[in-house]
C-alpha cells in the first residue's frame, strides 16, 4: 500500500510523537503510540501485499494471488530485496501451471534475489528441476534435486523428490 521508504518516515514520526508524549508524562500515550510504529516497521520488513497474497496462495487461489501481486506497480523500487525474492517465487508458483518458461524465470530470479527459509529455497529448486526435467534437462535437474534434497532438513519434501527421481529414471 505505502512505499518502504514512506512507512520508516511514518513510523519515525510516530516514534518522536511518542517522545514527546514520554516527556510531557503521558506514558500511556507514549507506548501505544511506540506500538503503532513497530506495526510499520514490522511491514516495513513484511510487505503487507506480499502477505496478502501468501494467504491468497495457501487457499489454493491462483487467480486471487495474481491479482494481489498485480497491485505491486513497480516491485523493483516498492519492495526490498528479500520482498522481490518472494514476490518472484509466487509468480513462479503462479506461472508454473499455465508456462513453463515463464515460471523457471522467476524461479532464477527469486534464488538470485533470495529467499528467507530454506524450505522455500528448496520448493523453488524442486519446482526448477521439475521444468527442467519437462524439458528433458536431465543433468541440470538431477543437481537441482540434489540441492533441494539437502536444503529440505524438515523433510517436508521428500515424498516430492523421491517422485521425481523415479520420473528421473524413465527419461
């Protein structure tokens, strides 16, 4: 909704707002007003769109992601790197149902950016082996599922890459 740099000015202000209110001996006043400004800053580091679109996404709603991550204008200069990332691995997630190459670049540039958890990481390389095997790729993607293989440590993956392997196999 508010550019990134617009919500630190925002959450400054309301930090020296909260100053004053301290000073003036209002404390009450002070701390709910230091409360409202982490809520910027926590979205300062969360874009709140990217949020929306994730919980859009755990729906199973494609099309109400899309149009989240359409409400993003220029992602390059309204998102930090890591929101980049992210709003990349979700058009990659997006894209992967309907084009493929489409999919496999923003897959490459949400790695390339980079993700927080290794579990996304891992989802991201699974989802590149899985377009590189379609497109009988079959070294890039057998080193893809390797690296998904060692960044999966919860194993939440594994039934996933142990499917693909044998798909490996009949290639």
């Amino acid at each position: 909704m508010f550019n990134k740099n617009f919500k630190i000015i925002i959450a400054a202000l309301i930090i020296a707002y909260a100053v004053y209110q301290f000073v003036e001996g209002n404390i009450g006043n002070g701390i709910s007003l230091i409360l409202l400004a982490s809520i910027f800053v926590f979205l300062y580091f969360r874009n709140e769109i990217i949020l929306l679109a994730f919980l859009k996404m755990r729906k199973q709603d494609l099309v109400g992601t899309k149009k989240w991550l359409d409400k993003i204008k220029a992602p390059e200069t309204a998102l930090t790197q890591k929101q980049h990332g992210y709003y990349n691995y979700l058009n990659g997630i997006i894209f992967s149902q309907t084009n493929l190459t489409q999919a496999e670049k923003y897959f490459k540039k949400a790695l390339k950016l980079g993700l927080n958890m290794d579990y996304d990481v891992a989802m991201a390389k699974l989802s590149l082996a899985g377009i590189a095997m379609q497109k009988r790729r079959k070294r890039e993607a057998t080193t893809l599922l390797q690296e998904a293989k060692k960044l999966d440590k919860q194993n939440m993956l594994t039934d996933q890459i142990k499917m693909m392997q044998q798909q490996m196999k009949k290639i």
